[in-house]
C-alpha cells in the first residue's frame, strides 16, 4: 500500500510513522500465508473441512460394516 505524500504532510512526523508501521504490520499475516511450504497447510485445511462436510452413513465411523458368512 502505497503511502499517501499528501496525507504525510498533514500529519506529525511520529504519527506517520506509526501510521506507516500499523500498515505494514496488517499485512504481514497475508504475506507470512506466502511462504513456502504454506500450500501444503492450505491443502490439509481443506482436505479436513471437506471430510467434516461429508454426510455420515449409518455407523459411527462412517463406514460399513461386513456381515460375515
């Protein structure tokens, strides 16, 4: 985000500053979820809230049980 000369001048030069860190420290999660290796947590994420979205069957487990012979 670029800084704003004109807003600059309007205010204290530590209010600026404070301003300008506050920014960077906002983005600072959107750019620690770019690193390598991330998508990999991005995949398992997913992964689980696709299993959580699936309809169970009968059994606890969700899987079937075998009727044996």
């Amino acid at each position: 985000m670029p800084d704003d000369p004109a807003r600059d001048d309007e205010l204290d030069q530590r209010e600026a500053a404070r301003i300008r860190r506050r920014d960077q420290d906002a983005d600072a999660a959107g750019r620690d979820l770019m690193r390598p290796g991330m998508g990999k947590v991005f995949k398992q994420i997913r992964d689980a809230q696709a299993k959580a979205a699936r309809p169970e069957s009968g059994t606890k487990s969700g899987r079937t049980r075998r009727r044996r012979a």
